[in-house]
C-alpha cells in the first residue's frame, strides 16, 4: 500500500509540477510577447528618431549649401567691385594726369590782350533790331535766318571759319525743325 500512496503522491506532485510549467510556460509565452512587442516600439522609437535626425540633417546640407552659394556669389561680386574700383582709380589717375599736362599747357600760352577792332559808324540799334530777327527766326527754324547771317556776319566781323561753322549749325537745326 505504501506504494500505492506513493505513487498517488508521485501522480499528485507530477500534476502540480506539470501545472506549476505550464504555467511558468504561459508566464514565459508572456514574456515573450512583451519582450516583441518592447523591442517592435524600442525599433519603432529608433527609426523615427533615426528619420528626423537624417531630416535634420538634410535640413543642415541644405543651409551649409545655400550659405556656401551665397558666400560665392558675394566673393564674385566683391572681385567684380574691386576690378572696377581698380579700373576706376587707374582712369581718374589718367585723367588728372591728362588735367596735369593741359594745364600746364595752358599755362606756357602767352596770354595776349583781346583785340577790340572799334566798329566806326555801326548804328547799335540796327544791330539790335537784326539780332532780334535773327533770333525770333532761327528759334522758329526759319529760311530767313541764313538770310539774316550774312548781315551779321558782317557786322560783327565773323571770320571764314565762323561764318561756316554758324551757317552749318543754322542749316541742321533747320533740317531738324522739319
């Protein structure tokens, strides 16, 4: 009988054991899951964190691009600025140098006094009245101011070339006026 009673105790204490496993099976099986499932939302968490560090990375390429564009272009046109200063600085030296030598040109001319030919017998109203036509004419692009010129080319002693010089002027502003 003893092995009766201890084989029902055997039975009893396998029955516990097995039941003892299969529920340490269940709570392992558990375990299991919640470890999948912490390491799906720990790989989840990784990759999102993964995808705005690689966007915030891209977002500081982009910047450092752009800044790098900006840069070159201010270099180019800072370049572009100097050269014209340079050639700015090397034409107004020119210019003064140019200045320079008329200057001193005009200073070795002898000056001369203007020589005023006395107009004997000129009727200064006369003149008056026929500078006023002129005028009155040749504002108009009037034919009769080259009429008129010959009158006071004479009266005011034009040389060749003056006179050549006034009538061409009057005849271009006359072509111009139609």
């Amino acid at each position: 009988e003893r092995v009766r009673v201890d084989s029902r105790h055997a039975d009893a204490m396998r029955a516990v054991k097995e039941a003892h496993a299969a529920e340490l099976a269940t709570e392992l099986a558990a375990l299991e899951e919640e470890k999948r499932e912490r390491r799906s939302e720990a790989e989840g968490q990784l990759k999102l964190m993964a995808e705005r560090l690689q966007a915030k990375e891209l977002e500081r390429i982009d910047a450092v691009s752009s800044i790098t564009r900006e840069v070159a272009a201010l270099e180019a046109r800072l370049h572009e600025a100097r050269e014209a200063r340079a050639a700015l600085t090397f034409e107004r030296d020119r210019l003064e140098e140019e200045l320079e030598v008329a200057q001193e040109k005009l200073s070795n001319v002898p000056k001369e006094p203007v020589k005023v030919v006395p107009m004997e017998g000129l009727d200064v109203l006369y003149l008056k009245n026929v500078v006023i036509k002129f005028l009155e004419e040749s504002t108009k692009g009037g034919a009769t101011s080259t009429v008129l010129l010959p009158v006071i080319a004479t009266l005011l002693q034009f040389t060749p070339d003056e006179f050549r010089q006034t009538q061409a002027t009057i005849l271009s502003q006359i072509s111009a006026a139609q």
